[in-house]
C-alpha cells in the first residue's frame, strides 16, 4: 500500500461512496417531503439501492481483504513467523481489518433492508463501527513517523472521527437530511484526502517534499480545509442536480414512482433498480 | 491479581453479564413490539430477571470485596501501616473499590425494580457510574509499565468508558434496543480482552511475551479489532436465537407470557423465572 | 487561603448547595407527579425556594469578593502594582472571580424566577458557566505544584467538569430528576473534596504528607471513588427522607399544597416559606 | 495582520456579529412567543433580517481575500515561490481561507432563506463548519511561540470551538433561545478578546507586556473569564431593551408587525429592512 496507488484505491472508494450516499439520501429525502402522509412506507427503489450498496460493500470488503492477504509481498494468511518470531505483514492485516468492518457493516445493511426484525438504526451502527475501527487503527499507525507524514495522517483522522460522530447520531436522529449529507461529505473529504496524501507522499511528478519543513505542515492543514470546502460545494451540487431531475420528471400531480420510472429511461443504473422493484 | 486466573474471573462475570443483558434486552424488546399497546406495564418476568440481576450483583460484589480483602496476601481490612508508614496492599483495596461500585449498581436496580417510586433510569446511571469508575481507576493504574503493558490496559478502557457512556446514553434515550445490545456488546468485549490481557501478560504456554517490541503493540491493537467483531457477532447470534425461541414457542394468537412458559419447559433457568412470576 | 479553613470553608458551602438543591429537586418532583396535570403552573413553595436560594447565592459571592480583597494579606482592590511591576496577589482576584460566576448565576436565577419572560434553562445555563470557570481556573491553577497538591486538586476538576457538564444537559433536558440529583450529588462530592484536599495538605494532626509518593496518589484516587460512593448515599437517603416526610404529612386525598403547610408546622425553615406564600 | 489593527479588525467585526445575532434572535423570539399559533409562518423582517445578514457576511469575506492576497506585502494570488522552493506568504493564505468558509456560511444563509428546499439547520451547520475551521487553522498557528502568545491565542480556542459545538447544536435543538443566546455571547466574547490579544502583543502605550512572566499567563487567562461575564452582561442588556422596546411600541391588542413598523420610524436600519417587507 506505500505506493501513490495504494492511497488512491481507497480514495477511489471513498469518493464514489460519498457521492453515493448523497444521491441516495437525496431520492429518499424527496419521497418523504413529497408524499404527505410520507413515514410510514419505505419506496421500493430504496430498499433496492440499500441492496446493492451492501452488497458492493461485502463484495469489495471480500476483495480488499483477499487482496491484501494473497498479493505478492502479503503475508498470504500467516499471521505469526515461529522460526523468526516475528509478526508476518502487520500493515495487511490492519488493512484487512479495516475491510473486515465495512464489510459487517454491508452485512447490516443487507440483513436490516431484508428483514423488519432488525431495530432500525443498526446499520447507521455498524457504520459508525467500521469508521471507528479506520480512525483507531490508523491513530496507532502514525507513530514514529517524519512529522508532515504523520500529520497529514492525522487530519485524516479529523475526518473518519468526524464522519464516525455523525454516522453514530444518525442512529438516534433518524431521517435528518442535513446530518445524513454531512456524513455524505466526509466520506467525500475521507477519499479525497486519501488522494493528497498519495500526492504529497509519492508525488506523481517525482519532486519529494520535505517532510520536516514546517511551512509544508501550515500548507496541509490549510489545503484539508480546502478539500472540505470542496466536498461541501460537490455534495451541495449533486444533491442539487439530483433533487431537480426527480422534479421535472415528476411532475406535480403525479405519483413520485412513475417519476422515477421516467428518470430511470435516462440513468441505466436506476433502471435496473426499478425493473428489479417492479416484481414486489 | 496478578496472575491469568486473576484476569480470566473478572472477564467471565462481564462476558457472562454481556449475554445476560442480551438475552434480557431482547426478550423485553419482544414483549414491547408485541403488545400494540405495550408501554404501560412491565412483564413480570421482567422484573424477575432484574432482581436476579441485581441479588446476583450485590452477591458478587459482596464476595469479591471480601475475598480480596481476606485472601492470604491480602490487606485484612488494615488501609495504612502505621510502623512502616506506608499503605497496605493498595491494588486490593482499588479492586474493592471497583466491586463496591457495582454492588451499589445492583443495589439501585433492586430498589428501582422494586418501587415505583425510583425514578426511571436511576439504574443505568448507577451502572454507568461503576462503569467510570473502574475505569477511573484503570486509568491511573496503568502508570509507568512497560509499553505493552501499558497499552493493552488502554485498550481496555477503550471498552470500559464506552460501556459508561452508552450506559449514560441510556438514562436519557429508554428502551432504545440498539444502544442496549450496544451496551451489552461493549460488556462482552471487555470480558473477552480480560482474558486477552491474561494470555498476554502470563501466557500458558510459558513462552513470554516481548513487553517492549513495537510489533507486539501493533498486533494487539489488530486483535482488540477482532475482539469487537466477534463481540458483534455473539450479541447478534444470540439476540436472533433468542428472539427465534420465543417467536416459535408463543405463535401469533398466543399471548406473549404463555409462550414464555413454554419455553422455560426447555430452559431451566427461565422456568425458575416464570415459578416465581405465578405469584404475582 | 492556602490553609485548612480557606478549603473547609468553599467546602461547607458546597455541601449544603448539594443538601439544598437534594430537598428542592425532591419536592419538584413531588409536586410534578402529585398532580395529574402536573406541568402548567410552578407551586408557590418552589418560586420562594429559588428566591432564598439565588438571594443567598449572591449574598454570599458579595461577601466572597469582597473578604477576598481587603483580608489582611489581600490585594485591597489594587490589581497591578506599577511600582514593582507586578500583579498584586492574582490569586485572590482569581477566587473573587469564581464567586463573581456564583453571583451571576444567583442573579440569573431571581430574575428567571421573577419574570416569566426570562426563557426556561437561563438559570441552569449561568450555573454551568460558573462551574466552568471554575474548574477552567482551577486547570491554570495546578500548574508546576508538586505530583500529590496538582493530582488532588484535577480529581476535583472531575467533580466540577462533571456538575458543569451534567448543569448543562439539564438547559435541554428539563425537569430530569435523574439528572438533577446528579448535579446535586456532584456538588456535595466536590463539597466533601474540598474538605478532603484540606485535610491532605494542610493535616490537622500536624503529620505532613509525601507530596511525591507514588501510593498516596493511589490512595488519593480510590479515596475520591469513596467520596463518590458516599454523596450518591447521602443523597438517596435525603431525598427518600424529604419524600416520605412530605407523603406523610400530605396523606393521599389532599392537596399537596395542605400537606406542605402541615409539613411546614414542623420545619422551620419551610414554615417561613409557606407563610409568605399564603400572600400570593 | 501582526499588529493591533490586524487583531482590531476581526474583533470589530465578532462583536457587531454577536449583537446582530442578539437582536435577530430576541426579535424572532418575541414573534414566536407572541403568536399563539407562532411557528407555521416565518415573518418578513426575520427574511430581510437574514438576507442582509448573509449578503454582508458574503462582501465582508470576499473583501477579506482580496486584501488579504493584495496588501502590498501579500502574497498576490502567488501560492508556491517555484525559484525559492517556498510557500508564498502562507499566514494570508490561511486567513484567507477562514474568511472563505464564513462566505460559505453566508451564501448557505441567503439560499436557506430563500428556497425552502434547502432543508432547515444547513446555515447553523455551515456556520458551525465556518467556526470549527477557524478554529482548527487557529489550533497549528501558535505552535512554536512565546508562552504567553500562545496561551492568550489557545483562550481565543475556547471561544471559537465553544462558539462552534453551540451553534452545532442549533441545527438539531432549533428555535432554542437559550442556545441561540450562548452563540451570539460567544461570538461577542471572541470579538473582545481579539482586542485583548491586540492590547497584550501589540500594546498602544508602547510597554511590553513579558512574554515568558508566569503571572501574566495567570492574569490573562482570568482577564478571558472577566471578558466572558462582561459578554453575557451585553447579550442580556441588548436582549431585554429590544424585547422592552418592541413591546411597548407593539401594544397589547396590536398586530407584531404592526408594532415592528412603529419601531422602525426610530431604528433606521430596521426602517429599511421593513419598507422592503412592504412589498411581499
């Protein structure tokens, strides 16, 4: 993972979560304000866009972990060298623990979307958990590090704390768009950030930056501002574009499903999530 | 206490009491979805389980403060050695100081259970009030060790004060299942790394840890990961067994305490429960 | 202040706060689940104890301020003395501006009691902020003071962090016998500790402390847990005095209010209240 | 901005902002609690009163940048020196890019006002962020500084990151006068304080303040709590003599706004904002 690729793969994750959940909270933010008596149903495209969210999440947790174990330099599921008494490959086993709990968490979210057993709120937990268990692996990992290293590392961790603090809220302040679209941010923020810190530590264009010079330190912690700005203008955009689209396509009288139905003619993701929702 | 068996006991009684909670959360989280109109009254066997409970606590409180007052290396109630101005066997008392506090939590849940006059919520925060200040006391203790030992007890306050603010959570946010078995979980993880602790420090097999070995601190921070995930899932395996039981034995027209006493044909200790819940 | 008397004596009026807000919060309590339509109007009784307790507030932190300047060895109102170009005793002006807090948060209280245009929770507001000045003082204060003086005085930090905390909560959480008993046992702890801190570095028996001794840091830990342990049983024993006293004496077809002036035949204390209260 | 009119300017600003807040506040809250059937309709003046406040907050922020990039020795819109291997000027940067998340919070303010799609509580939260951020570069900024520049800066952090978690909670606590207050208190504290900051680094009357005197720490940090209570003194009078002013010239049988339109022929600012209301 030392390498511009290995922050990027992530990052990659990270973003396209973020805008994910900002689409998604957006659609469903949408039917409840539109539908008068609107609580006590859940739409169908949701349940199906929660499907394939945790699906994708298991799915790519399966991958990662066994990714992280079978690569070529990975510690190929042995976790304790007797002969040299030695730790095999820490670094991929707390990777393949971080994957371990967004997998849990696309667990829950599958099982709580399937059955009406599970107290809402537990996938917002687990959640929570998986962002927990990133920030608390990655706090131990930045130690004994160069200075601007470890601190551009810690301003990831303002994020996935952060975005840990307003995921567990969500448990108790249910169907909030606007703590559901700051979560949506800091998954953005997350995976961008995760981007820069592959800039700043393999720079693309092979120029090193000096990792004690303490400007380089101000520099970054102004730039992660900049980043959160950014997410904030991305996720205000998306949620926008997103909200207007299901609108014009709508229409005022008529139901928000054949609204969707109409939307799906464009989006080919949507549309084999509305074929699919057809059958219930 | 310094030895395994003086970490493997505490961490059975809070492993057995995280699936005790569990078992308990769940069963009253049954009974308040089954009636529609269910907060009015508490089951009797409700109230059963929290007098066992508690009668259990103070108990075992009782017997701990005692034990570690009169066991052979033991202070026998003297606090301060006047002769050698210094005080006796200051990490028992600590401990009984830890029981004392779960005592008075058990106390607080018989009283609570038993008049109606308690104001609700009195229990949890006595439970979370024990809870602060195990770690409390934790937290000073771990003072000047070696680096692995030091850490590995910081990782279990990890679990103590999030057991204690969960626990304050519930004070204010009642009946809420999934802070419960949240709560209930943290109990199970602070059992299972007792135990962790245990294995660790005074290994079976003889072969001794290296206190100093930075690697060490990194696994072991991996591994309280793993612990939380298996905590996971034991809350969640055993709240579906136990939610499943209860589902079959009470069938759908059945009132919901009939069920319970077919069920506690099957479970002795159940059936000792609903004995006792005839009377009332 | 840097005697037994200057602890003892914020001690006693710490003490008797925590007594006081005990019996008042218990008869709200009282009052609010004796009626059926409990919430719409304050009881007269409650109004006359909020206007002693605020007038003796702010009669006190007066006399504090000012005993605080013009003692022999204060400041007399001199803050810098150009002459040597020091500060004049910082630490007397520094306790005249914790009682300054006090007598806001006494004024803050008559006035909110006086008016009903002063919005619910500004009392409790400007109490939260005197104990955050306080205890923000008290964090500059341990400063560079030898291991045992700085320990006893940031567990007391605990005490007032957590009332600060707890006084907060209840802007938002209004009417929470729970939590008000917890702020009220939180002032007798800091009360108690106080008297505690006295005793440990100004010892009336003339034997000196080891202000760098290891277990007497110990010792002084577990000994806050203690004062912890016995202000949750003071309280609970004042306030099932103060309940059942008031039960009693109001039996169960009549008003409260009766049964309060009953009550009162006994009391002194509650005899003048209920007297002014027959002129509303 | 090192020098007193550097620190004179923000503060000026803070502390018009803290008594803007406070009488919007004390406005709205007299609207809600003067209407019966209060909450359904948000009045005219509140609209203007936001999009003035918004339309300001947005000049004021973009004035910022442009001075703070073209001062003559600023930095130009030049970020990275290629020829010197530096980073140009980074302080303007970072203050900059404080001023960029107050434009933020400002434009979030005009567009919640206007569209009422934009879900309520996104201009707390942007504000909250607009905070948190100043905070945050704050935070890295007075590292490495004499003791005494550092703790008087740090201070300021109580008042930023205080101001910050309050307005935080606005977004899910709404409407809460209380709250509402505590924020415009905060931000009247840290406009004073900035002042403060000017006196103590930059002294008018050319004497020296010692950096490195412990005293002058000591006095300093009792000097912020005098500031606080002389904030909450402000926000209380400015709050009552609007509450009283508007409630005289509005009458009993009167309509508020009616009464608001009387005021106005006295307050020329209102004057403005109400004969723009005539229109809607």
């Amino acid at each position: 993972m030392a390498n511009f690729k290995g922050h990027a793969l992530p990052g990659t994750f990270f973003l396209l979560y973020g805008f994910w959940l900002t689409v998604k909270h957006t659609l469903r933010h949408n039917w409840r304000t539109s539908k008068p008596n609107g609580r006590q149903t859940v739409p169908p495209f949701s349940k199906k866009m929660d499907y394939i969210e945790g699906g994708f999440t298991i799915l790519a947790s399966f991958v990662g972990i066994i990714a992280e174990q079978f690569v070529v330099d990975g510690p190929h599921a042995r976790l304790y060298d007797t002969e040299h008494k030695a730790w095999v490959k820490l670094m991929n086993w707390q990777h393949g623990t971080m994957y371990l709990f967004f997998g849990i968490s696309g667990m829950t979210l599958v099982t709580s979307t399937k059955s009406k057993l599970v107290p809402p709120g537990v996938d917002r937990l687990a959640l929570a958990l998986a962002l927990f268990v990133e920030g608390f692996l990655f706090y131990y990992h930045v130690h004994s590090r160069p200075p601007l290293d470890a601190h551009i590392h810690s301003l990831l961790l303002v994020a996935v704390f952060g975005g840990s603090a307003s995921t567990m809220l969500e448990v108790f302040v249910r169907d909030n768009i606007v703590l559901e679209l700051l979560g949506a941010c800091l998954f953005i923020l997350q995976g961008s950030w995760f981007y820069q810190i592959g800039f700043v530590l393999y720079p693309l264009n092979g120029i090193e930056w000096d990792l004690e010079m303490h400007d380089n330190i101000m520099f970054v912690t102004m730039c992660f501002c900049w980043h959160l700005a950014v997410a904030l203008l991305l996720v205000a955009c998306t949620s926008s574009v997103v909200w207007f689209t299901v609108k014009r396509f709508s229409g005022r009288s008529q139901d928000i499903e054949i609204g969707m139905r109409n939307t799906s003619s464009k989006t080919s993701c949507q549309k084999a999530l509305l074929e699919e929702s057809d059958e219930e």
